[in-house]
C-alpha cells in the first residue's frame, strides 16, 4: 500500500494521548466513612471489573479511530508502478481511403472517429495526428467537432514515417511513459509492422476490424483501337467478392452514352470495352456502384481533337521508315533536302531528324540550337563519311558529346535501357530473348548524356535526353538491319511523343505530371486549370510556340480539368486517384500489442493505469469507532 500524503502518517504519534489518559487518570479518589460495607464490597468489585473492561474498549476504539483518521488524510492507494508515471500519448488515425470501407457495423472511418470520441477519458490530454492533420495537446472537447468533420483523403504515410512523425510530438520529459497509438488498416504497402516495442514508447496498434472488406474497383483505362470512325475504350475492373457480373456505364460529362455488364473472371477481373465516336470531344467517366469503397468506384478520362506533333526529317537518304513511323493520324511529318531547306519552317517543328547528312553547315547548327531553346527537339543520323568536324559543333553542345572514329566492324546491340525517359512504360520487364540488330560500321562517341541503347561491347548506339538524340552508327539498309527491327519503332515513335507532351488519356494525383500545350503566350499571359468552380494555376514554363505546365502538388481532386486560357477552353486534362489504396492486403501485427476495437483498448488502458484508492474507506471506518464509543458510552456501565 502506498500513501498520496506519507507525511500526514506523523500523525499517528497522537495514539499517544489516549494511552496517557488512560494509564494515568487524573481524577483524585476521596475516602468516606461508612457503617456497613459489607453488601458494598461485592458491588465495588463488580463495579470494578467492569470499568476497567469499558476503559480498554474506549481505549482501543479511539486508537482504531485516530489511526482511521490518520490513514484516511493519508490517501492510502494501490497501484502498479506505470499507473504513477506521468504519460504522454499520441494517436495516429489513418484517413486514408482504404479506411473508408464498409463492415457489418457501418463505415470504417466514421466509427472509428465516433468510438474514439466516447472511449478516451474526457480529461485526458493528447496529441492526434493524421496523414494530413494535427491535434497537438489537447483534450476531447477541443476537437471534437474538427474530429467529426474529418474525410477520408488520398494521402497515406507509411509506417517508419508514421512512428517518426510521431516520435517528434513527444517532450524531452525524462521518467515520462509515452504510448504511440496507431489507428489503421495497416495495408502491406504500407510497409513492415515492427514487432517489438520502441525503446523510447510503447507502440500500440488498432485495427478497428476483424472482418474482410468487400470492394469492386475499376483499376484502369486505356485505348485499344483507333479508327478515323470510332475509338474503342477498355476499363480493367477488379473485385473481392462473390459477384459474378456488375454493371458499368459510361458518361460523356453528365450524359450516359452507354452502358454494359463487368463479367468476372476465375481471376475476379473483369474487362470491358466501349465505343465511342473518335469525331467527338470525349469527357469520360467510367462508373459503377457497390458497397466497398467509394473513391474506386469511378475512373475519369478524356479524348481531346488531336493536335498533330510536326517532325521534318533533313536529309537525301530515304525515309520511308519515318513516314511509315510518323503516321498521319498522330503526326504531321514533312521531308526536305539540305539544299532545298526553308530555315523559317524549323520554328513551326516539334521534332527535327537531321537523315545522315555529309555535313552539318554552321547556319543549320544555328537554328537547331534556337529551336531547342524554344522547347523543339532534334535527331542526329550520322552517315558513312561524315564530316566529324561539323557534326562535333552541334553534339558538343549537349552532353559533351563527340564522335571520335569511325570503326568498321560487325557490331550487336545488345542492350535497351529500359530505364530510359525514351523506354518509359515500353516494356513491362526486362527485354530478353530479343533479336537484335546489328551494324557493320559504327562511330566511338565520347558523352555525358544518358545512353538509350548499347553494343555488346558496351559503347553507345543511341544517346540523348529530352532535346537531342545522337545515334553512333548510319542506319541506312547497306550498314544495319536497325530498319528491319522491331526496336525501331518505338524508338522513334517516342522521339515524335516526347517532343510534344500532349495531356495523357489520364494522369494519377500525387505523381508529377509534365504536359505542353501548343499555343503562343506573351511574357505576362497565363494559363489556369479549372474544374467547376475549383480553379488554379498550375506551374508553367512559357516557350515561343508552347506552354510547359508542370502538375505536382495540384489538383488534389479526381475530375477532369480544363485548360483555359482567357476564358477559352484550349484542351481538357483528367486526374485519377491512385489505385493502390484498393489492394486489400493487411500486413501481420502483432497479438501482444494489438486490439481490434477502440472501447477495448481504452478499458485496458484504464485497467492498468487504475489507482484504487482507500481512503473513503478509512474515513467510514473511523465514523464507525465513533458510532462504537457512542454504544459503548450509553449501555456498558
């Protein structure tokens, strides 16, 4: 037992007084002479006998009183040694949109809010923190109702950023307990659970669900087939439950222009294809309805007029194999020679492929490097014989790039850097098993730029980044089979796209997307993004026949955007919600530091922390000497 106020227990040093008075009485006895004490005698010996027994019971009752009294303004307790120790607790609560699934109880989220409004003690201070909120130091009815208004958002931490953000709310305090508190579904992307306890804070985790969440997701959209009549659009949807067909349906803007039924596979996904008119301006969103999730259940696209991206190609050797690639549903392509060259039309390019010229003059090397100052982007096909000296002037220029020798030898490449802006999302894994192709003359370059493709010998057959590409070998039929190959075109086709960023069928929130816009601005227009009465301006670079926007940190809502400029709509840009929330897959906590509901985990809390406190009890004891020496007063003579 332990006491709140130890020093009150000098009290009992006043047991002494009642034993004094006791043992020694100061009442003085007088003798009276009396005839006959014989019948007194027996009396005075009774009498005797049974003061003393009152004395002793008074005595003891009023020790057993004073000790009670003393012990009661003592506050005696009991208690474990954390229930003394001052405690600091913070609360992480995941609002992130995997928490806002539905269970037999209702919504995930929204209960587990209410819960924890009911269960914390009202008087306790604490910190709580979302992934993009804080409570810092307060009590319940602070925040209480900040905390109901609370929504679900896209954003998620991961569990080592979660236990050190929350490690920095914590005072310097020493003797302090800290408890961190993590209220989520605890995904497996959010990264491994540790299963021991912090050595400056217990760590504590709360999931606040033991049943599976059943949900329908519609994970993506692309376009499969292209005609000058219709497009056909795919969505890929995907579910958890039992459900064997669902319907989908597609909306341009708010009108419904079709509507289908999502077949699951033994894989529970499904594929479903729409077709729509590739004349029309396509503001899509593919839908659907189910109990799961809400932010999944929606995927928002759009198919703007195309604008063609131009690439003119320089040179005398044949381009067959770029008009073949630069097709013209895509791009504008044009070809002319060196001599018959207009320099004024290099402005109105995107993309220009210099096709094994002899000799690069000092007057093209000019205005390619202008061009690429207004944002164009250009392509060196280095020809048998060529003049090292003027193709040296241009290369330098970018990269430190140089061509050295020529070398005639047969030569594979072997390698694609898959890694490469020019490959990004070509390939789904690593390229092996490939045919490919050879050269029989090739040029030793010298570069700082990043290689695209290599030889087997490891030397660069094509290098470049975002504004200039340099092959090291003629790809002329008579020295390579580069033609013939299927590397060839996405090779290419990719120079042609990268020169122009037109708005993506979609774009995700959160990642950095990069989009140009053809239009000429002058030095103080802008251009604004809107989407009902949401509207921003996003970052942008002004270049003389096109504006670069740059989206990182807005919009932070799904939709489709437009692009405005002087309150005319120039194109349309969409923006998804990531989809990695809709992976239902929950990592392994462990038993010992884990609860599965709220109320329980602070009842436990309370149980170990409990001070059970006895000095009510005390003070009834001592009321009850005092109705005792009362008795003992009136009936015992």
């Amino acid at each position: 037992m332990q006491f709140k106020y130890p020093e009150i227990l000098w009290g009992l040093f006043l047991l002494l007084i009642p034993i004094i008075i006791h043992l020694f009485q100061l009442r003085r006895f007088k003798k009276t002479p009396f005839t006959n004490v014989k019948f007194l005698k027996q009396v005075v010996a009774e009498s005797r006998k049974s003061s003393t027994l009152k004395k002793w019971l008074l005595l003891a009752t009023r020790l057993a009183l004073l000790t009670a009294l003393v012990i009661a303004f003592a506050q005696p307790f009991i208690a474990n040694e954390a229930a003394l120790q001052s405690k600091e607790t913070v609360f992480y609560l995941d609002d992130s949109y995997s928490m806002n699934g539905q269970t037999e109880n209702g919504n995930v989220f929204k209960n587990s809010v209410q819960e924890f409004i009911q269960e914390i003690p009202k008087d306790q201070r604490f910190t709580l923190f979302t992934n993009t909120k804080v409570f810092k130091d307060v009590e319940i009815k602070d925040v209480q109702n900040e905390l109901l208004d609370l929504t679900v958002t896209s954003d998620q931490l991961d569990i080592p950023e979660i236990i050190l953000k929350g490690n920095t709310y914590f005072s310097n305090t020493t003797g302090v307990q800290r408890n961190l508190v993590l209220i989520s579904d605890f995904q497996q992307r959010m990264g491994n659970v540790p299963k021991d306890t912090m050595s400056d804070f217990n760590l504590h985790f709360i999931k606040p669900f033991k049943t599976e969440i059943l949900n329908t997701s519609i994970d993506s959209v692309f376009v499969d087939n292209r005609t000058s009549e219709t497009i056909e659009v795919v969505a890929i949807i995907s579910t958890n439950t039992t459900e064997e067909t669902l319907p989908v349906s597609l909306f341009n803007g708010t009108e419904l222009i079709a509507k289908t039924a999502a077949k699951f596979d033994s894989n529970k996904t499904a594929e479903v294809r729409f077709t729509v008119n590739a004349k029309e301006v396509i503001l899509g969103k593919v839908a659907l309805t189910d109990n799961g999730l809400n932010y999944d259940n929606q995927f928002y696209f759009n198919i703007d007029e195309k604008s063609k991206i131009k690439v003119l190609s320089i040179g005398t050797s044949s381009d067959d194999f770029l008009m073949r690639i630069f097709s013209n549903d895509e791009f504008d392509h044009s070809s002319s020679t060196l001599g018959q060259l207009n320099y004024s039309k290099l402005d109105d390019q995107n993309l220009v492929v210099l096709n094994e010229l002899l000799i690069i003059p000092t007057s093209l090397i000019t205005s390619l490097n202008a061009f690429v100052t207004s944002g164009g982007s250009f392509v060196v096909i280095p020809a048998i014989d060529a003049d090292f000296t003027s193709y040296n002037q241009l290369t330098s220029l970018y990269g430190n790039s140089q061509y050295v020798n020529a070398v005639v030898q047969n030569m594979a490449i072997s390698t694609i850097k898959t890694e490469h802006p020019l490959f990004e999302n070509v390939f789904d894994k690593k390229v092996a098993n490939f045919q490919f192709p050879t050269v029989k003359e090739r040029y030793k370059m010298e570069t700082d730029l990043p290689v695209a493709i290599e030889f087997q010998n490891k030397e660069p057959f094509l290098v470049g980044n975002s504004s200039a590409y340099f092959f090291a070998a003629p790809l002329a039929s008579d020295n390579s089979n580069f033609k013939n190959s299927p590397l060839i075109v996405p090779t290419f086709y990719n120079m042609g796209v990268n020169s122009l960023k037109l708005p993506p069928l979609y774009a995700s929130l959160g990642n950095e997307t990069e989009i140009e816009v053809p239009i000429s601005l002058q030095q103080d227009d802008i251009v604004k993004i809107s989407k009902e009465e949401n509207e921003f301006i996003p970052q942008q670079q002004i270049l003389p026949k096109k504006v670069k926007l740059t989206f990182i940190e807005n919009p932070t809502e799904a939709g489709i955007y437009a692009i405005t400029h002087n309150n005319n709509i120039i194109r349309n840009i969409s923006f998804n919600d990531n989809r990695k929330e809709s992976e239902l897959l929950y990592a392994q906590l462990p038993a010992e530091h884990t609860n599965y509901s709220l109320s329980n985990f602070f009842q436990e809390s309370q149980i170990s922390n409990a001070i059970n406190e006895f000095w009510k009890w005390f003070a009834i004891l001592a009321l009850a000497f005092v109705f005792i020496e009362m008795l003992l007063q009136r009936f015992l003579k």
